[in-house]
C-alpha cells in the first residue's frame, strides 16, 4: 500500500518521516478534504505486540498515518539506515492539532479513559483551545454490546477529529474495525494522554524526552508497567539480530 509521503518499513509497518510540522500540515489536508485516515502514534511496545498477533499487525499495517512516536522507533530507524526526520509524539501531536483547529473551529470528540478523568480533559482541552468545539466526551467504559451505540453517537457528533484514550489490546484494533462506519476524517488512539492532561499522571521532563527516556520516567510513576517496558530491551535486541530483515514489508512470520 503506497503513501504520498516518505515512509520506512520496520516490521512491515510503515511508518512516516515526516516531522511534525509536515504530519499537522497533511492532517489539516485531511479534514478540509474530509478524508477518513487513522492514526497510529507507534512504538516498539506495540510492534512487538504484532508480531506476536497478527490481527494486532494487521490494525497497525493498514493504519492511514503511522508516526514514530516512542524513541525506540526512531532508533531503530536509524540503525537500519532509514532515519525518520524526528520522533512525532502522540501528546505533542494531539496539541499540535487541537492548536490548529483552534484558529479553525474544529470539532472533536473525546473518547475514552475514566469518567472522571475524561470530564477534566475535556474541560481544561476547552480552556486552552476555546476555538474548538467539543462535540461530545464519553469515558472508554463500554462493553463490546455497546460499541453500535457509541459509533451511533459519534457519527452524530460529526467531529473533525476522533481522539481515543484505552488500552493496547483494544485502542488500535477498536479504530480499525469501525474506521469505515465512523467515517472521521482524524481518528487517533492517545493511550494515556488524557491522564496526563487531566493531571492524574505527569509527563516526563524535558530532559528524559529528549534522551529518550521517557519510558522510564513514566516507570517510575507507575512501577506495576515494569513487565511491559522489559519489551523495550528485547525490541533492542531483536533489530540488532535481524539487521535488514527488519526493513522486510509483509506480515510477520
């Protein structure tokens, strides 16, 4: 499947090599053409996840946008030789594109996280963007049974873009099933980004994104993550052994 922007394939995901500025200027595309597109801010943690599912693999490598949004993606990018211009973070990008749709009067939808939480995004979201339109917040407590409501009411909504706060197993794989049926022009899953900005956890300093360790900050707020960072190592070790295998397209063996 060819992108009209540059991409590097690791594991058979392509991912972007645009910077930001160029990620926000094709998205800002996309809703004035009104053009679904589903984003994936990827990492190693999911593309190990992948590897060992391949219908996980599958909500990755058909995503519209992957950018590389944790370090070790950007590392392995280079140590294949394919660098990316620079690591797109999904909270960055988030705020990146609720800035441009505040001078636009943009519509979003939240989606996801505690009912709590959600509600306090949203507020301080609105207060910061208040060119944005807030068409409607629902926590990510719903049952399967429930997902034809929830779509129901977002296609009412009608926003410009989705944003989706759950977990790995069902974030990603939640989009794609439902991408064709919600018809978003932006659809992105956020993780634990509402958290943050409702104030329930910290983001990591300057200096621990900028050296890459983020991962570990957040480690350190939440120690009961420690099974799922010990992937970032095997990930490490794994591109190292592969060398061009990982550059291979096609789904994972």
């Amino acid at each position: 499947m060819g992108k009209s922007y540059p991409t590097v394939s690791l594991y058979g995901v392509l991912f972007s090599q645009m910077n930001m500025k160029e990620t926000v200027d094709y998205l800002t595309q996309a809703i004035a053409d009104r053009k679904s597109h589903r984003i994936v801010t990827g990492n190693p943690i999911m593309l190990m996840a992948g590897l060992e599912n391949p219908a996980f693999h599958r909500a990755l490598r058909t995503a519209d946008l992957v950018v590389p949004d944790g370090a070790g993606v950007v590392w392995a990018a280079r140590h294949v030789g394919q660098p990316v211009q620079e690591r797109v973070a999904g909270f960055d990008l988030m705020h990146e594109l609720l800035r441009a749709g505040d001078r636009r009067g943009w519509s979003v939808f939240m989606l996801g996280a505690s009912p709590d939480v959600i509600v306090t995004a949203r507020d301080k979201l609105q207060r910061q963007f208040p060119g944005i339109r807030f068409a409607g917040c629902r926590d990510g407590y719903f049952k399967d049974s429930d997902d034809e409501e929830v779509v129901r009411e977002i296609r009412e909504a009608n926003p410009d873009i989705l944003l989706l706060a759950r977990s790995l197993n069902t974030q990603e794989p939640w989009l794609e099933k439902y991408q064709e049926a919600l018809q978003v022009p932006v659809m992105m899953g956020v993780g634990g980004s509402f958290d943050v900005v409702a104030g329930k956890l910290k983001r990591a300093p300057a200096l621990f994104r900028k050296l890459g360790l983020e991962w570990f900050y957040r480690l350190l707020q939440e120690p009961s993550r420690y099974k799922r960072m010990l992937v970032l190592p095997r990930f490490a070790l794994k591109v190292i052994k592969d060398g061009d295998k990982v550059l291979k397209p096609g789904d994972p063996s």
